[in-house]
C-alpha cells in the first residue's frame, strides 16, 4: 500500500476506528477523505471513549473528516460509485428513525454503502442489525432497497445479531466476506448463509471456532477484483457477472416510504417493463410480498408480451390487510417463467405499523399519519428515462419524461465514468422528449446515460454492440 485516498468509518465503536490512528500518525497514510456519519463541528458527542475523541480530533486538525448522509453519492473514480443506502436512522427512501442520541443503539446506526463498478455490485454496512423489529432491524429495509448484489461483507464481524435471512433473501449474494477473530462468527449466521442459494462462498479473514460448509478461510486480507463486464475474482476464485437481463422490471413505490397504518392499507407504485433483446419476448409478471424470512404469493403469474426492444409503464396498487403483524416487509415484482425462473426483479420495502402508533409515540420514527399512503393520493414528481432499442448499433433513440419544466442535462458516460457527450443542457416543457445518440465512433461495450433535472437524477445502461 503506497496511499490512501479515502477512508470511512462506519460507526465510532472502538474495534471500526481504534486503527486509523497508527495508521495516520505512525505509518504517514492520511486520506485526502475520512467518511463517517457527522460532518466536523456537528454533533461532536454521538460517542464517547478514547479512541473516538482521538480520531475526530486527527482527522478534524488534518481537515480531513467530513460526512455522508442517506442518498449521498461518492464518485470513487474511473467509473465506480458509492451510493450511502442508509446511515444513523435515515434510509434513501426517506424513511428516518429518531436514532440520533440513542446511542445504546451505535451498529444499528453503522453507515450501509452500495459499491457499483460497471456490472459489480458489492455491498459494506459495518455493524448493522437485523434483529429488533422496527428500530433494530435495519437490514431488512436495507437490502429492498438495494436488490440483487454479487459480494457483501459480513455485518457484525458474523454476530448473530446480523446478516438476517431477509439481507439473505432479497440481496441474492454469491460471495461474502467475513472481517472475524476466532469467537466471533454464529454458527445460526453459518447456517443461513449455507441454506441460501445463491451463495457459493464465504471468505473469512482469520480461522474460526464455527465454520459453515460455503467458508473457506483465506487467513489475512480477502482481494476482490472485477473487470465490472463479464467478471469478478474473490481471493483468487473466479465468478461471472449476471448479463443484461431479457427483460428488466423498475417497481417505485409512490411515495418512496410506504407506511402501512395498522387497520391496512393500499399504496401505489409505478411499475416499468423494458425488453433488452431483438425478439419479441413473452414472459411472466408476478409479485410476492416477503416478511420474516418467508416468500409470499401477492399477485399474479400475468403473461405479457413486449415487441423487439419495446417497454412498458403503469401504475399498479398492492395492499396490506390490518389483520397482518406489525413489521418490516419487502414488496418484490419478478419477471420471467413463473414459479421458478426468475429473469430480474424489484423491490422495496414497507412498514407495517402497529396499533396506536406505539413507536412513533415513543420517539423513535416520525409520526406516520404524515405520509400514509391513501390510494387517491396526487401524482408526484416522477421524470422518465429509457432507450431503444437497447442493445443498439450505433444509432438509439433516448426518451425521457419530465413531469413538470425545467432544465434537463442529457450525458452519456462510458463504463470508466468518463463524459462521452452531452446531448442536452437546456430548459424543456414538460412531456416526452426524444433524441437520438449515434455511437458510430465510439467502441462496443456499456454505456450510461444521465438525466438530470433541478429535483432528481436518473441513470440508465445501454449496451453498444457493432
């Protein structure tokens, strides 16, 4: 290790920061960045031990430190992007959970990250939980809103409090890494892990009193690699990437943090079909709502037809019925060959509250009569952005849908980050747009094209084929 360029603590429990001061101070590697969840000069006092009041003081003297909220994105360079899923009680979505000053509470506000390089996609969150019900379980939410991952690293070092079989379920992980000393890993968390199907493997760090039948102890640093394309390496073994599926699905709830109230309720949400292939596909829609580690059947199978590289948009409506548990749900839309073959899918999360609004009486959420969902509730801002066809060669035409006018930024990057063109910056009317991209001079492989608007970012791929 020559430098370091940024560093991040997910918590300020002794074990995640005790090390950063040797390496700052003894060994000369000071970040350009030190990430944690409190900007310098706010709110100095979320914990208190040694080596927490030395790592903000070194880092703060440095002018180092600064701070990362729920939605923030860390360009890393050459193509890959941090996206900060959930950090000290707030979510992406918008949900936020009054955990500021519990501070028995710390791995429950660890920072949750997504890591994407091209197709990779890798997912750290230092200690947090998934036990608790509402306020302890953060990585039921967590991992609907983030999907399909490739690797993770263990939370909680494999403490039984962690790697639930919801994060199991919804995340769909091939690999893991487990950061372990000898005692610390829960044969309960070994057992999930083997039981889950899309797992191969399990990379432990150090040897280990409990070992599963997926681990395989590496005993020192556990290297990643990824070409973002076609592969990635785990401590030497080799995983392919998932290809473009034949047909994608986008579900986004309306509003982003659906509230069940405790007699049941309806919300709606968008639900977006692209065919990524030359033929005309016919497939299968169903959804299934998922809660405790069980799967269930909310609608469908419906069988659809989408023409070569053709899309589709509705709004659909689900609900919950008020003689359900109170808890954390995961709302999920799959494509493709009901029951078993599952082609790509959606999800997001949905609370279901208890009788009286006992939590929010309590302090720890905000009041949910606030943004309960009602099945009449008026549109939101909610922009477009899609191409076709997709794969193309060279020539794609990009459209996108602006709910209200504006300024509108149209980039293409390629898969290292870098800006290819800029098609538009420039105020639009609000409707449909079209404009057409031609790659003639531009080599195949993964491109991404961005609209931004005053209010939102959107990002799609699209794949160039000659």
């Amino acid at each position: 290790m020559s430098y370091i360029s940024k560093c991040l603590a997910t918590h300020f429990h002794q074990d995640h920061i005790n090390a950063f001061i040797p390496l700052f101070n003894d060994y000369g590697y000071l970040p350009q960045t030190a990430f944690d969840r409190g900007a310098p000069g706010v709110d100095s006092s979320w914990y208190n031990c040694g080596c927490y009041d030395d790592y903000i003081e070194y880092v703060e003297n440095a002018s180092v430190r600064d701070s990362i909220f729920a939605g923030d994105l860390i360009d890393l360079g050459d193509g890959a992007l941090l996206t900060v899923i959930y950090t000290n009680g707030v979510f992406i979505n918008g949900r936020e959970d009054n955990l500021r000053y519990q501070h028995y509470l710390e791995n429950t506000r660890s920072i949750c990250l997504l890591l994407e390089y091209g197709s990779f996609r890798y997912v750290v969150a230092g200690d947090l939980t998934g036990t608790g019900g509402f306020v302890g379980d953060k990585e039921t939410p967590a991992a609907a809103l983030i999907g399909d991952i490739d690797v993770f690293q263990v939370n909680h070092h494999g403490g039984n409090s962690s790697t639930n079989q919801n994060w199991l379920d919804l995340l769909r992980p091939e690999a893991a890494v487990v950061s372990n000393n000898y005692s610390m890993v829960s044969q309960n968390v070994l057992d999930r892990i083997d039981d889950c199907e899309t797992m191969q493997s399990l990379y432990h760090t150090e040897d280990s009193a409990n070992l599963g039948v997926k681990s395989i102890v590496v005993g020192g640093n556990v290297i990643i690699e990824t070409d973002g394309l076609e592969y990635y390496t785990a401590a030497g073994d080799s995983f392919s990437l998932a290809d473009v599926p034949s047909v994608a699905v986008t579900a986004t709830p309306d509003p982003l943090h659906v509230i069940i109230p405790p007699g049941g309720g309806t919300f709606s949400y968008e639900l977006a079909l692209t065919n990524n292939t030359g033929e005309t596909a016919v497939f299968d829609v169903w959804t299934k709502w998922h809660y405790q580690g069980v799967w269930h059947t909310s609608f469908g199978p419906q069988q659809l037809t989408l023409p070569p590289y053709g899309s589709i948009t509705r709004t659909r409506t689900a609900s919950l019925p008020g003689g359900v548990n109170p808890g954390n749900y995961a709302y999920e839309v799959r494509v493709g060959n009901h029951p078993d073959t599952v082609w790509h899918a959606s999800s997001f999360p949905v609370w279901k509250s208890p009788a009286d609004d006992a939590l929010a009486t309590a302090g720890l959420i905000n009041d949910p009569k606030e943004i309960q969902v009602t099945p009449n509730e008026p549109e939101k801002y909610s922009p477009s952005l899609s191409t076709h066809p997709n794969p193309f060669n060279p020539v794609t035409t990009i459209t996108f849908t602006l709910t209200e006018p504006g300024r509108a930024r149209l980039s293409i990057y390629d898969v290292s980050g870098r800006l290819t063109a800029e098609l538009l910056n420039d105020y639009r009317t609000a409707g449909e747009h079209h404009l057409t991209f031609d790659g003639f001079a531009l080599p195949s492989g993964i491109y991404f094209v961005t609209l931004q608007t005053p209010r939102t970012t959107i990002t799609r791929k699209f794949l160039l084929i000659k």
